[in-house]
C-alpha cells in the first residue's frame, strides 16, 4: 500500500485545512471543512477531487464547508453518530471502535472528549 499524500493549506484566518489522497485509489479527502470555496481551491490547486469530506466534530470552522463541498463533488460526509444533527450534509455515521475504509487505508475511530 503507497502511502498517503497529504496536503495542508491556510483555512479562514486562523485555521488550517488538510487534504489526504490515497494514491493508490485517486479517493480523496477533506480533513474538516472550514471553508468550501478555500477548501475546494486547494483541491484543485493539487489536481484532487474531493470525494469525502472527514469530520473530526460539529464546531463551524470545521464544518463550515460541507454542504457547499458536497453539492460541488457528491462528496461523503462522515462524521460522529453523537454529533450528526450539528454536522451538516452527514452521510456515514461512526463511533468510537468503529472502522472506516479510506481508500485502501483503514481508520479505528477513537472518541476524544474534551475539546468539544
């Protein structure tokens, strides 16, 4: 399995967005999406089409782009099952222990209390 491609950009004012590719595969994917319009720039500033979009949690500058993303690409929204009324356009639920395929990678979801 190659590894992953990632790809970090200044995100508002005071955020950052990441994007990650499975080379292997062309999926590629939001790390939250602060921003649609500076999200999908940096997408296609890579020459990547956003095929999901990854939500860490609910907060608006990490949020803040989905629906826009996602009526852009058809991307996936996945997001965590306990925040899914706060995470707009969320389509995959996960929870902690859950798994979540990636490409040709595999996720364990983790629940982080706390920041949130």
């Amino acid at each position: 399995m190659a590894a992953p491609e990632i790809h970090q950009f200044i995100c508002l004012q005071d955020n950052y967005g990441v994007l990650l590719r499975d080379p292997a595969t062309g999926v590629d994917a939001a790390i939250d999406a602060p921003h649609g319009a500076q999200v999908e720039a940096a997408a296609k500033s890579k020459g990547w089409k956003i095929t999901h979009i990854l939500n860490t949690h609910h907060h608006g500058d990490h949020v803040g782009g989905n629906r826009e993303i996602k009526e852009a690409t058809g991307c996936i929204v996945v997001g965590a099952r306990r925040d899914r009324a706060r995470i707009p356009g969320i389509d995959v639920e996960v929870d902690d222990g859950d798994r979540y395929r990636f490409g040709e990678a595999e996720a364990e979801v983790f629940f982080v209390p706390g920041h949130t």
